[in-house]
C-alpha cells in the first residue's frame, strides 16, 4: 500500500501529523515547511508523495497552495490495516473501523451498480 511506504519517512508521517491537527482548512505549502523547518522545494516532493498515496489533497487560493489531509485515504489506509490484520474476517473488523472512523465523518464513496 502506498499510504504506508509514504508515511514510512520522519518528514513525510510529521507533514501528515500537521496537517490531521490543522483540520479541513489545510495550511499553505509554505507555512508547513516553515513549521518544520524543511527548504520549500523538498516539502513540495515531501507532500506530492503524500498526494499520491492519496493521503493529503490541495487547493489554490491566489498564490498560495493549501494542503489538508485527505480523511477519506485515512480512513481507506485504516481500513487496509484492520482487513489485513482481520484475515477476511470483516465482521471482525467492521466495528472497530466505525468506531475509529465514523462513516459520517468520511463516507464511503458510493458504488454504482453494474
């Protein structure tokens, strides 16, 4: 799971930590490399990693590009762990990841019929 090798890098798991503690309003690229003291062109690699592992997501407003954290690759990186450690067993595992990560806090995307 890509989630996990992203999170797996010091810089990388405290951008995640920041920006889960800043909530859904995100915080501007340059204030979280300030905020760790990272040069911006590394924070930048830092949090596309992230972005492609589905963990963080971006806006633009005027110059600035804000990141929060991605609740919904969260709760899909939670869910992978309590399945995987569950072995098929998903009424096992079921409760927990709602009490961990209500669905109404991040929905589930829902599922077209085929």
């Amino acid at each position: 799971m890509e989630a996990l090798s992203a999170l797996a890098q010091e810089t990388r798991l405290a951008t995640f930590r920041l920006l889960v503690e800043a909530g859904p309003g995100g915080v501007p690229a340059g204030d979280v490399a300030r905020a760790l003291g990272v040069p911006q062109n590394t924070m930048s690699t830092h949090l596309a990693v992230l972005a492609r592992a589905g963990l963080v997501a971006s806006r633009r407003e005027s110059r600035s590009v804000i990141y929060r954290a991605e609740m919904e690759g969260v709760r899909a990186l939670i869910g992978f762990l309590l399945r995987d450690c569950c072995r098929g067993r998903p009424e096992v595992c079921a409760p927990l990841l709602d009490a961990v990560i209500p669905a109404t806090c991040c929905p589930a995307p829902e599922r077209r019929a085929s």
